[in-house]
C-alpha cells in the first residue's frame, strides 16, 4: 500500500481489529508514546472496538504538554522584555504560571507564529536592531530544522537570533516509564516520525533490557491497529523484539543528514519533563560552540524556576498512570478555552483528545 486513503481504510482496519480479537487471551497494557497516536486512537473511537483486556495507556510523546513551566514563563519574560519571540502555533495557549504567550502578546509583546525556525531567522535578519528568540520545543522530529536555524544565521552573521531550547527524547523517557515501581507497561508503540528522524538501533537495547516489545508505528487508524496487533502477537507468544509496522517511512539507519545537523550543533544533557521532572540524558542542548545562540544564557534567564499547578496531574497522565478523566479539573475547572494545564491545550495532549473526541465529558 502507497497511498494514505489506504491506511484509513475502513474494513482493513475493522480485519486487524478482529485478528486483535481473535489473539488475545490476556490482559496487556500498551503504550503509545505519541500524542499524536493518542488522538488517532481517541477520535477514531478504536479504544473502543478493542477486547477488554487490551488496555492503551497514553505515552509522554505531547513535547507541548512535556514543556516545564518555568521555560513558558522564561519566554514570557524575554517577550514582555522587547524580544520578538518566535513559536510554533501550539504553544502559545499553554498557561505560565502566570500567564501564556498569547496573555502576554495581547499586552503588548511581540509574539510571531511561525512554521519553521527558519522564518525566525528571516525575522531576525529582517529586525537588526531587535533581539529574536525562536522557542525551540520538540522531540528528535524537530530537532533537526532548530539545529539548521542556528547553522542558518551563523552562516549568515546574524547575531542577533537565539534559540529557548527544550527538547527531548523518546528513549530515556521510555527507561523512565519502566524504572517507575508503579509501571505496568507490556509493550510499547514507538513513535514512527521520531524513528523517521532517529531510526530504529537505540531501541534494541530497550528491548533486551527490559524484555519487552516495541513496534514502531504510524498515526491512521489502519497503522495504529496493526501496532497493536503486532505487539499482542508478541505478548501472546511471549516473543519480545523491535518490528517495524511503520517501514513504509522509518529505515534502520534514520534520516542520516538530519542526524549529523543535530549532532553538530547539540550534545544530549539532562532535561526537566513537566509533571515528570529531571530525566538524566533525556534531552539537547546547544553545544559549547554555539552558546551564542542560546537564548538562557544570552538573556541570563537561567534562574527562573516555578512550582507546577498543584491541581493538574499531567504528570501521572504523561508517565500513563492516570487517565485524564480520572483529573477532578477534567472537563470543569479544565476545559481547552481555559486549560490549567498543557495536555489540554495540546493538539497532541491526551487531556484534549479526551475532550474533543470522547464522552467522558458527557458522562461527568
Ligand atoms: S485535565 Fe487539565 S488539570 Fe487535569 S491533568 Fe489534564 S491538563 Fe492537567
């Protein structure tokens, strides 16, 4: 099959479905690691057609909702400092603890919604008596295109663009969920544009480590549930290893060229997940060489620290031990025109998909 119409194919989804059926003669618990798969299973109303005992618990994969708060109020503070700040379209609802990039902006600031850190550097080329900061947030997928701004405007002499960086990893996060002594999890669903970018070899050692299958998988319904019937057939014939449902885009070796732009201009650090915390190893930053490009230092705004909101549980929601209707903010204090916490304004947050697309809302 070549074609996605393919992929969202009624009755090819509705066979894998029953095959699901057909095979399952235990209970498995399943993450998928990306909002996006979330709500391609939330809106596509496949947690319903799947056998009781298979339960998907919803993964850390929202780089939204996985954002610490003290990183949306340093963005803050630089736009409410005269800094043209730069982001993609799905920050900026996101509550501060404070107040979001679009509060700030309707006081005044001046915030640019962008669809590529590339842009940003026109920006900032375009304004040479401005400072321009590109909020860099994402996993491995959008690492590449922030590294190539930054070689962009070096290319260019541009001195006065800068990156807020926070990206993170899938990997790490993956070892975090299954060190966790309340974790119950059977089986992974990997990320298929992460493995687009990153390949599939670091997850090898995951598989041996902790025995347990991954299949790294697309985002329409008929991937999805390909996915999972992957993985139960593992869990079933208690077979663990990495399969590859997604093959049609993800190769062993990843995305070479984008690899090297990521590992010539960031080194892995350690990264704060919010609502996780400190994950060692789990995330980039720019490397000595290109410090100049990086907005915490350039700005001194290093220090900003904020306590999460105590009443959003989007930390257990994003390690997959709560469901997010089972939040007591879910659908009253919480609702996506007034969110107390990332997942609900995300249009990767499970917290949304639940909103939007289930009747949990409904049923409260
Ligand atoms: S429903 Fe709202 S408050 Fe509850 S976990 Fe989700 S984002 Fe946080």
């Amino acid at each position: 099959m070549k074609y996605l119409s393919e992929y969202r194919n009624l009755e090819a989804t509705k066979r894998y479905i029953n095959k699901i059926h057909e095979i399952t003669t235990k209970n498995w618990n399943i993450m998928e690691i990306c909002g996006g798969q979330t709500h391609g299973l939330v809106k596509n109303g496949i947690l319903e057609l799947l056998p009781d005992k298979v339960r998907m618990i919803h993964g850390p994969g929202c780089p939204v909702c996985v954002t610490p708060l003290n990183l949306i109020d340093k963005a803050v503070e630089l736009l409410e400092n005269g800094v043209i700040v730069c982001s993609f379209g799905d920050m900026i609802r996101v509550p501060g603890s404070k107040k979001s990039l679009l509060e700030a902006k309707a006081n005044g600031g001046d915030l640019r919604v962008l669809y590529s850190p590339i842009e940003a550097v026109t920006v900032a080329k375009q304004n040479p008596e401005k400072e321009v900061v590109f909020f860099a947030v994402g996993f491995e997928t959008t690492a590449p295109a922030n590294a190539l701004s930054v070689l962009h405007a070096e290319k260019e002499g541009i001195t006065n663009y800068s990156i807020l960086t926070s990206h993170v990893l899938v990997p790490p996060a993956m070892e975090a969920i299954l060190d966790d002594e309340f974790n119950t999890i059977n089986a992974f669903l990997a990320a298929g544009h992460v493995c687009a970018i990153m390949g599939t070899e670091e997850y090898y050692p995951i598989v041996d480590k902790y025995k347990i299958p991954i299949v790294v998988t697309g985002f329409e319904p008929l991937d999805l549930v390909q996915g999972i019937y992957i993985a139960v057939n593992q869990l079933e014939s208690k077979t663990y290893k990495l399969e590859n449902q997604y093959a049609r885009v993800v190769k062993e070796e990843g995305n070479i060229a984008a690899k090297k732009v990521i590992q010539q201009v960031f080194e892995v650090s350690d990264r704060e997940w919010r609502g996780i915390g400190l994950i060692p190893n789990s995330g980039y930053r720019l490397r000595k060489k290109y410090e100049q490009y990086d907005a915490e230092e350039k700005f001194n705004i290093s220090n900003i620290k904020v306590p999460e909101n105590a009443n959003c549980i989007a930390g257990e929601i994003l390690k997959g031990l709560k469901k997010p209707y089972e939040c007591s903010q879910f659908g009253k204090t919480c609702v996506p025109a007034n969110p107390l916490g990332a997942p609900m304004v995300s249009s990767e947050g499970a917290c949304a998909a639940y909103y939007h697309f289930s009747n949990h809302v409904i049923d409260q």
